[in-house]
C-alpha cells in the first residue's frame, strides 16, 4: 500500500514581509486568512515528493511562492 507523508513547510518571515510590502506599494489590503502554507508531500520507501508551494489570494488571482525564490508564479 501507499502511503503519503505530508510536512508542513512553513512561510518565512522573510517572504511574508515581501509580499506584505508590495501589497502596501500598491495599496492592497492583505488579509492573512488569504494565505495557505504549503507542505511537502514524499511517498514514503520510493523517492518521490513533491513541494506544495504557498498560495496567496490577493484581488481574486492566485499567486504561488516557495521559500528561498525570487520569482512567483501567478494563476488566471
């Protein structure tokens, strides 16, 4: 059988501050209970994972992040 191990991969205060400042830019209220912490998923005895990147809802778009990156990615 199967079995998935799920981490939780919490949001560094170091990312968080970044996009609290661009919201702040551009004059967007950022609300926190419109921020998911992503988690990491490993199927255990193989070597198989996979990073569940941070999802962020600001003005109905979702945008992704993961930690130690410089770039996110932004979904319609």
């Amino acid at each position: 059988m199967i079995s998935i191990v799920k981490k939780k991969n919490k949001i560094k205060r170091e990312l968080l501050s970044k996009i609290e400042w661009a919201c702040s830019l551009n004059a967007i209220k950022l609300e926190h209970e419109m921020i998911f912490e992503g988690c990491l998923r490993i199927v255990e005895h193989t070597n198989l994972a996979y990073v569940e990147p941070h999802r962020v809802i600001i003005k109905d778009k979702l945008f992704l992040f993961f930690n130690d990156c410089d770039s996110f990615m932004w979904e319609i």
